[in-house]
C-alpha cells in the first residue's frame, strides 16, 4: 500500500471498484472510463510504479490475466483484444501503479484507429454479465 495511490486504494477496498476477478496476487476491475464495452484493469495488489520500474511485476498479473482473457471473450462475445501496458508519463500512463487493459474489441469498430474511443455502455449491466 501506496499513500495516495488510487489503485492501492481500489486493492484495499477503500475507493469501490466493479470488480470481475481477483486471486491473491492480483486484482481485475472494469475501468471508469472503458474504451470499449468491457475494458478491465489488472492490476498488482502491492505496489509498482510500471513495468519498466520492476519488469517481475508481470508475474503478478500473469494469473489473473490468464482467467480473465477468456473471460470477456465469452461472455461479452468479444471479436479479439487488445492486452497493452503503457509505461511512463510519456507513454500515456496516468495512474502510476501498474496495470494491463484488456480491451475487448468488436466488429463494428476495428483497427488501432479506434482503439480509444469511449463507450459509454452501462457499467453494471456489463459487471452482472462477467460476474454472474
Ligand atoms: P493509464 O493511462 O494509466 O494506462 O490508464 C489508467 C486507466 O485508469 C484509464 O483508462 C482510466 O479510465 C482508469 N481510471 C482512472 N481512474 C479510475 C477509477 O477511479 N476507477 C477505475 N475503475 N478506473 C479508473
Ligand atoms: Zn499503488
């Protein structure tokens, strides 16, 4: 735990999270704000600024991101994914604790192009469909 770190917070429980999955070295929730319908952060339950900072970080996530890949193809009928880490300030990264985005991503919006748009799809309804 991380003073001041918002995901540390969601790991312990004191800011509320839709979360999908966890196991003892990990942590899957759907992202506030999610690109596309389903987007999950995986993220480390003890703290690490990014990949780069401690690269044996991966090896937390490895499990979680393991079940929950299939997770989200199955139950959302996802087309394919994206699964990226963004490393740095430079890189995009704004919540300086490590994480993967698993985006699932659908036919009707392909490409790299729109990776990033927001969908604004309803968050329970999406955490009732993982979880149930
Ligand atoms: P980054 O840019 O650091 O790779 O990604 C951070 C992600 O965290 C963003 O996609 C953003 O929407 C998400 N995020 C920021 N604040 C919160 C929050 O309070 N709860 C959840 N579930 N996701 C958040
Ligand atoms: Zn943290």
């Amino acid at each position: 735990m991380t003073d001041d770190c918002l995901f540390c917070a969601i790991v312990d429980g004191s800011i509320p999270s839709r979360q999908v999955y966890a196991d003892e070295s990990a942590v899957a929730f759907l992202d506030i704000q999610p690109w596309h319908r389903g987007h999950t952060l995986v993220v480390p339950r003890r703290h690490v600024a990014s990949i780069v900072d401690d690269p044996t970080s991966w090896e937390d996530l490895r499990s979680v991101v393991e079940h929950v890949v299939p997770l989200l193809m199955d139950r959302l009928g996802a087309d394919g994914m994206n699964v990226l880490m963004n490393a740095g300030e430079v890189s995009g990264q704004e919540v300086m604790h490590v994480h993967v985005h698993l985006v699932p991503r659908y036919d009707d919006a392909p490409g790299l192009g729109n990776l990033t748009g927001r969908d604004t799809t309803d968050l329970d309804a999406v955490l009732a469909q993982l979880t149930a």
